[in-house]
C-alpha cells in the first residue's frame, strides 16, 4: 500500500509541476505575441482601412505557433515519467518506491524552472521576431535546447 501512494506521489509531482512550467511558457510566449502584434497593429496605418486591410501571411502564423509548441512538450515529459511510474506500480521493494518521490520530484522541478526560462526567453523572442522574422531561426535554436 506504502509502495503504491509514493508512486502516485512521484507521478503526481512529476505531471503537476511540468504543466506548470509548460503552461507558464505558453502564457508568457502568447502574451508576448499579442501584445507586439496589437502595438504593430496600433502603429500603422492600416487599421483605417476596414476590415480586409491587413493580410494575414501564413508563415508567420506558423512562426507563432511554433515556440508554443516546443514550449507544451515540457508537459509531455512529466506524462511520461507518470507512465513509467505507474508501470512499475505492481512489483515495487520499499527501497524502489521511497526514489519515486524524489525522482519525479526532480522530472517536475526541472520541467517547472525551463518552462520559467523558456517563458522569459520566449516572450522576448517573439517581440524580436516581430519586428525582424530573420531572427526566427536564432529563436527556435535556443528554445530546443531546453
């Protein structure tokens, strides 16, 4: 029964705190985006001309979603610990079952801090790109190497 709750625990641990980290990074990178299209959007002309004024281009529509993307898989990564985690629910000795905590204590909080870091890098790397797109591809480097 002991054995069990620790793996629930270190699952729990491990989930929670990278969605955490993971949300926080999609929140601070799509505020970013937003607010830099709004202050664009605010600075020209276009906006006078109705509603078919501005096009909308594709490819920077895929070059928002993109850091929002690399920034979820960190929620993933604690997904896979839980699974790992409950897989060896059934044959657990007390010494394997009291690392569970801690490990997917460890899985969370690294999760939760690069999701922190990749929100602040992020959030300035979509200002960046907004005003200049040749600095996508310099932004995509650095949030990989989470």
């Amino acid at each position: 029964m002991t054995e069990t709750i620790m793996a629930c625990v270190g699952s729990m641990l491990a989930m929670t705190l990278t969605a955490a980290g993971s949300s926080y990074a999609v929140y601070k990178i799509a505020s970013a985006q937003a607010e830099e299209e709004s202050r664009i959007r605010d600075s020209s002309e276009e906006h006078l001309l109705g509603a078919g004024g501005r096009k909308i281009i594709m490819t920077s529509a895929y070059r928002q979603m993109a850091p929002i993307i690399i920034a979820s898989v960190l929620a993933i990564y604690g997904l896979i610990m839980a699974v790992i985690f409950a897989s060896s629910i059934g044959n657990l000795s007390m010494e394997r079952a009291s690392a569970l905590p801690f490990a997917g204590a460890i899985v969370g909080f690294s999760g939760l801090f690069a999701g922190i870091g990749m929100g602040r890098y992020g959030a300035h790397a979509a200002k960046a790109v907004a005003i200049n797109p040749a600095y996508f591809g310099r932004s995509l480097i650095v949030l990989f190497m989470e």
